[in-house]
C-alpha cells in the first residue's frame, strides 16, 4: 500500500506530529491545502500505527509543564480533559528509612541519624522532610497532571475529527523498509503465525506500507528505533545506557482525603536511597502514584512492585493511602540518556521524534512536553518541504527540523540537563549535589561519572549481599526459589529485614492479584512472541536471572535448563527486560541478550 506519511507509534510525540499537521491539510471549502502523491486530487494521506490495542493504552501519570501541549491548544481547559487538573501545589520530600532495612552509605546514615537528632528544628514529620525550597528548574508552575492515557485519547479524538489523518491501533510494526540506505516505508506485523513466528492457520503476513516520510515515535524501546540504530548506527559518543523502569498504580483516594487536585510530590531515599516515588492528583479524589528503578541502582534486586509497596506503606505517603483502592496498574520505562542518548535525528525519507530520539529532560524527568514539541517541529517542517515541493531527504529534513530542533528549549534545556545526572553513577548524594549544581548553573557546572552498561554495573548476589547473609544461605534459597518456580527477591528481601507485605485486597496485594485487578493484561492469539532470549547458552550461565526478578509483570519466569520462560499473556511491554539484562551479546557490548521485537497487547487500560 502506497502512503504519503506513515507514523510508527502513537504517544505524545506523533500525537504533536498529528495535531500540527492535520489541522492544515484541508482548506476551509474543503479542498486539499497539501494535495497526496499516491493519491492525486486527494489530500496527504497519512496514516500512524500504534501497536497498543488502543489509543492511550499504557503511557503514564503525568505532570508537565504543558509548553508545547498550550501552544497547540491555546483556549486549553483541563476541564475539557478527563483526569487532568492545573499544577496547585508541589513538594519535594525526603523519606528517612522508618524500617532500617534499606542499603544506606555512611553519608546517608548519617544525615538520617542527624535528622532524627534535630528533628525538632526541622520539619520533619512522618518519618519524612519536606523540604523547605526546591530549585525553580523543578518547578512545574502553570502546568498540568495529567493521565496520559486519557489526554491520548481526548488528543485522539481530536486528530480523527479532521478526518486527514488515520491512527490504527492494534497495528504493531515489525520493520522499517529500507533500500540503499533510504527509509521507504515499513512492514507490519505478520498475524496467524505460532510464538516462533511460524505461519499457522489464518496467516496473513504483514502488510508493506510504502512512504516518502516516515515518522519514528516509537518510544523509548521501539523496536523500530533499535533497527534504525543498528541500521545507521549513533553519533560519535552517544549512548542509551541510562534509562529508569517506572511502576504505578492509579487508586481512588479515601474519601476523607486531605489531598487537593493538582497537588504533586516527588519523594527520595525511600524504599532504596537511590529509587525516586511520585504522586499527582487528578480531580475526584484520584491519584496516579509509582516509583522509578534507575539503571544506577547497582542491585540485583530490581523488584519495583515490592518496592513500590513497601513506598506506599512509608508513614508519610500511608497516612493518604491508608483505606485507598487500586484502579489500575502499569509500568513502562523511561530512557534517560537524554540527548546523549540522541540517535541521527533525520535520514534520507526518515525522521525521529520524542523520547527515542532523545528529547527527554533528565534533568527535570520531563518528557512528554519535549516528546510533543518535536513532533509540532517536524510537522511544521513537513508542512514547508511540502509547500516548495521538495523531497524528504536527509538534507531537506535537517535544513527544516533538525534547525527548528536545534534552536528550540527542546534543545537548550537538553544541553543544560546533558550530564547532570552523571553524579549518580558514583552515588546518591553525589547525584542529587551533581542535579542541583547543573540546574543552578544552566548545566555550566556537573559532577562527572561515566554511564556504565548493566552488565558492568549488576553485582550478581553473592557480591550484593557479601557480609550480610552467607553464601551458603543464598544457594539454599535459590535452590528452594527454583523448585517453588518463584523469584529470589521475595526471599532474601525478607532475610534482610524487610516486612511482609500486610495485603488488604485492595491497595496491598500480591503482583498476581494485581496483574488481574488493575493491569488488564491482553495478548491476542496469532502473534510471535516479542521477548527473545537471543543466545540461551548465556542464560545457562547466568547466576543473576536479574530478568526474572525484575520483569514488571511476572511475564518472565524460571524455565527448563537455566532458561527463562516467557509468558506473552503477562507481558505489560515496559522493556525493562530488555535494559536490564544482565549478558551482553557477543560482538555488541552495548546489546544485552533480551531482544524486545514489535508486538501486540499488553496494558489494556487507558487510565494508566
Ligand atoms: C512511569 C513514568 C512516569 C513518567 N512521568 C512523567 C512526568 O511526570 N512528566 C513527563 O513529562 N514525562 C513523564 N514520563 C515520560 C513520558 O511518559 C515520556 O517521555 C513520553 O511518553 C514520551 O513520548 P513518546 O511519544 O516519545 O513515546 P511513548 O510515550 O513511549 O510512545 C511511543 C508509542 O509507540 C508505540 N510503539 C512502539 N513500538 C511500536 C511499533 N513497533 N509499532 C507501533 N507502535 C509502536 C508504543 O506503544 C507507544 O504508544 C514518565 C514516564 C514513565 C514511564
Ligand atoms: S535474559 Fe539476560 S538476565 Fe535473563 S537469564 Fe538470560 S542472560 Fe540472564
Ligand atoms: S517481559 Fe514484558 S513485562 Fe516483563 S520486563 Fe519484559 S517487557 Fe516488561
């Protein structure tokens, strides 16, 4: 099939893509404003697909300054969006370690004991200190908490309502075509075949879309993107060894809540010094509330749902949740090399948008506004190649978009946000000293730390829990987790003194409790499996499993002769599998051994 524009993905960066574009492609009598090649005397066709089963389906709780979002609805109204409400009030909260079973540094340790010492003169309540002052950069002051999920939907419908531009969710691409170095379209999915991807009955292969423009939004794991990267490889120094998973629940608050719409909290120090929480309220007394696991937690207990329950049960974020219902759940990961992660934005009929292109703020953990904005960069871009009549090459595109890209806050803040993270690479506190110091000085000044892929950086057990629990007590616990075909973290989290999780049925429960309550989990039949374990000699030898401990859904579990099994039924697409590996492939260091292909279902819920 032959298409003007075809869009891969349809988040917040295609969605600012679509809502420059299609509002100037008919003229008011109707006629085309852009006339189509494939289709003369119609106007462009463009067509996105997104391969979640519907629009909006498992992107995130957010808060955002909403730049870029106001720019492209400037009579905005959050009342017109469910879910969303305007920013009222923001705090930054430090969780001191009310059980002691946390992996604190000495330099925390103390802090903490000092804390306590002088708790009188601080406020410090609720085993927490909200922190007196917060730098302006992390302010989101005018913004909005959204749910991504229904402002993808509201923005959906939007879009459609034009009638220029059609969004095929459900429709996962596995391929962007490529001739002589030229993007010239992309294959879809191919259905009807087994889980190795052999044909079976009803096999359709999938359909070639040809384009003079593809669009890649593919998100932070696409495996469009990853393509592309293989295929043209990244700039000189550039990297995606940062990234963070992220897990969260949307509950019902109680209905006595002191919690206020538009009231937003960043916590840190708690559950693990190094994991960050956040809470937003939207109106009717509901919150979207989780934790990020960043790649520089250098654990092997990457477990975001139990650390994310023990988060929601710290006495300061209990006291709100206490009586809470869960409404839905999900996870997804956030790539957080910023622009250090920033592949070759434009190509000979391509160009990259939002957060796999490496729009994402690190600095300020903002990238839904700079996801968006790109995308209206490339449209307008597209909308003058268009006027002149002149081609989607690799020269046309960086003398339109990656110029506009270039000279945008997109881009200034990104440079200012470059290496502001990397203290963390060293440290917590040398993190947290790095972050403020490049903020307050526009990123002239950061602490240095190099970005070190998983493999390098996840000690194996025995070496994360050396003079804490013996060797021996490891393997006997392994080897009891291995016959009960359960993970390790439960058990040795327990060994080192964390509580049991006190389920209540409806904010506590267990990650299968939670799998069928609030994530809405779908896999359609007649779609290949989409996590590989590409070389399984590797898995064989692995001691760490680290893909089964941390796997977002239980999706991934211990399997025949020391090879993970993979459950497509569970699997929510978070791609933290995919980061976190524990094995680098041989030949490409920077590949682990989990290939996360195009596939269907997963989070089936658009509140998320
Ligand atoms: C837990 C969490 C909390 C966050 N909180 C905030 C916040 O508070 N503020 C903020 O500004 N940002 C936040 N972010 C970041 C923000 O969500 C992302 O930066 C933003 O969604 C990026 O937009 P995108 O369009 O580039 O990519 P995505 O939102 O990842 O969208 C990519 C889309 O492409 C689809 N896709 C992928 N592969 C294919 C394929 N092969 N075929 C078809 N479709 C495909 C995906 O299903 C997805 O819908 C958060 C992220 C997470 C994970
Ligand atoms: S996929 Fe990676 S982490 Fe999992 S067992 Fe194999 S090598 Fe280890
Ligand atoms: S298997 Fe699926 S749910 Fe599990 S970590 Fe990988 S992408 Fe996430």
């Amino acid at each position: 099939m032959d298409a003007d524009i075809v869009c891969v993905g349809f988040g917040p960066a295609t969605a600012g893509f679509l809502t420059a574009l299609s509002k100037r492609l008919v003229n008011p009598d109707g006629t085309p404003a852009v006339e189509s090649a494939v289709m003369p005397g119609a106007p462009l066709q463009v067509l996105c697909y997104e391969r979640a089963d519907d629009i909006g389906f498992g992107v995130s709780g957010v808060v955002t300054r909403a730049r870029g979002l106001r720019a492209a609805f400037p009579n905005l109204d959050p009342k017109d969006i469910p879910m969303a409400a305007p920013v009222t009030e923001e705090k930054v909260v430090y969780l001191v370690d009310p059980i002691g079973a946390s992996r604190r540094s000495w330099t925390l340790r103390a802090a903490d004991a000092c804390i306590r010492a002088f708790g009188g003169l601080l406020p410090f309540e609720h085993e927490a200190v909200e922190l007196p002052w917060s730098p302006p950069f992390l302010h989101k002051t005018g913004g909005l908490v959204l749910s991504m999920g229904q402002f993808m939907q509201w923005v959906g419908a939007q879009v459609q309502s034009t009638g220029t531009v059609q969004i095929w969710p459900g429709t996962p691409v596995s391929q962007a075509l490529i001739e002589d170095h030229k993007v010239i379209g992309v294959r879809l999915l191919d259905q009807g075949v087994d889980k190795q991807g052999k044909p079976g009955d009803g096999f359709m292969p999938g359909m070639d879309i040809h384009a003079a423009l593809t669009v890649l939004g593919d998100g932070p794991v696409g495996p469009i993107g990853q393509q592309l990267d293989a295929q043209f490889g990244l700039p000189e120094g550039h990297h995606t060894r940062d990234w963070a998973v992220g897990m969260k629940f949307v509950v019902d608050l109680p209905a006595d809540t002191a919690l206020k719409p538009g009231t937003v909290l960043h916590t840190f120090g708690f559950p693990e010094p190094e994991i960050f929480g956040f809470l937003y309220v939207h109106p009717d007394r509901v919150a979207s509330l989780g934790i990020f696991v960043p790649s520089w937690f250098d654990s092997p207990m990457r477990t975001a749902y139990r650390y994310l329950q023990h988060w929601m049960l710290h006495p300061y974020l209990w006291r709100h949740l206490k009586g809470a219902k869960l409404r839905s759940w999900g996870a997804k990961t956030l790539g957080e090399s910023g622009r250090r992660g920033e592949p070759h934005l434009v190509g000979d009929g391509y160009a990259r948008v939002g957060e796999g292109s490496g729009s994402t703020n690190v600095l300020t953990g903002s990238g839904v506004d700079e996801a968006w904005t790109t995308g209206a960069q490339l449209a307008e871009s597209v909308l003058e190649l268009l006027k002149v009549n002149k081609p989607f090459t690799r020269q046309s595109l960086e003398d339109t978009y990656l110029k506009r890209r270039r000279a945008s806050w997109v881009e200034a803040e990104a440079r200012v946000a470059e290496k502001s993270r990397d203290g963390f690479q060293k440290g917590v506190v040398r993190g947290m000293v790095g972050m403020a110091l490049a903020g307050l000085t526009n990123g002239r000044f950061t602490l240095s730390g190099e970005p070190v892929p998983p493999y390098k950086r996840i000690p194996t057990f025995e070496e994360y829990y050396r003079g804490r629990i013996p060797q021996e007590e490891i393997q006997q616990l392994r080897k009891e987790c291995a016959i009960k075909g359960v993970s390790l973290h439960g058990a040795l989290m327990q060994r080192c003194g964390w509580p049991a999780i006190p389920y209540d049925g409806q904010l506590l429960m267990s990650h299968q409790d939670a799998l069928l309550l609030g994530g809405k989990v779908q896999a359609p039949p007649g779609y290949a499996d989409h996590v590989i374990f590409l070389y399984p000699e590797l898995c064989e030898r692995c001691g760490t499993k680290i893909c089964i401990e941390l796997c977002s859904g239980q999706a991934i579990a211990p399997g025949l002769g020391g090879v993970p099994a993979f459950d497509r039924e569970k699997c929510v697409h978070c791609g933290a599998c995919y980061w976190n590996c524990a094995q680098p492939i041989p030949g490409d260091p920077e590949r682990t051994n989990i290939a996360f292909r195009a596939g269907t279902g997963g989070l089936h819920s658009a509140e998320n």
